[in-house]
C-alpha cells in the first residue's frame, strides 16, 4: 500500500476490494518487494491446520477487535471504493486504510493470524 500511495493511489482502491490489479511492478520499489516475498512466506509458513478447520469464534473477535480500531481511524464520509479519478486526499486515504489493515494483522499473535487469514482470504 505505502507505494501505491507514492506512486498510484488508486491500487490502493483496488486492491482492498480484492480487485484484479494488473503489472504493479513499476509501481513497486524493491524494499516493498523483498517485504511482500517476506509477508507471502509469512503466511504459508503459518501453522498448518486440518482443510476447512477455522476458529469461526476466534476469527470473529479477531474481525472485532479490527473494527473498533477502525471506528476511531474512518471518518463518516469516508469510502474505501474510491473511482480513479477521486481527489487524491481521498485515494491516500483508502491507502492509510490498507496500510493500517496489514499492520494489525501482522500485529496479532501468530495462531490468532493464522486463523484470520484463513477465515477472511479462504484456506
């Protein structure tokens, strides 16, 4: 997200709602590349579970816990489905938005993580 906002924010749009984003590499600098290699090998080196095992529970005040963090970063006249052509305050917006998203989720510990992701991006 952080050169995506540098470079085009509107990947910022795109990518948190799971949108197709096309060659990003001439957006991407190589210390972000090295990290989303990092953050890749992160998650499918988290502990393996049984196919379709998911803590719905655990996944759902994890899904909370996110939400009350968010309730006091978004604005009301915020919108995280921005067109291309928004002004850019609102495209970084939606930017800090991702940025803050992947932070909390690395930020938890790593079963509580490894069930998010599972519950929220599928096994």
């Amino acid at each position: 997200y952080i050169d995506y906002k540098v470079n085009k924010p509107y990947l910022c749009t795109q990518l948190l709602n799971q949108r197709g984003l096309g060659d990003v590499m001439p957006f991407l600098s190589k210390a972000s590349v090295k990290l989303e290699e990092e953050y890749t090998l992160n998650i499918i080196s988290l502990p393996k579970v049984e196919p379709n095992v998911v803590d719905v529970e655990m996944a759902e005040v994890s899904k909370q816990n996110i939400v009350k963090v968010f309730e006091k970063f978004l604005r009301p006249d915020d919108n995280m489905d921005q067109p291309p052509d928004a002004p850019l305050s609102q495209l970084e917006r939606v930017c800090d938005f991702g940025i803050k998203s992947v932070g909390l989720i690395l930020e938890m510990p790593e079963a509580e993580r490894a069930n998010y992701v599972r519950s929220t991006y599928g096994q």
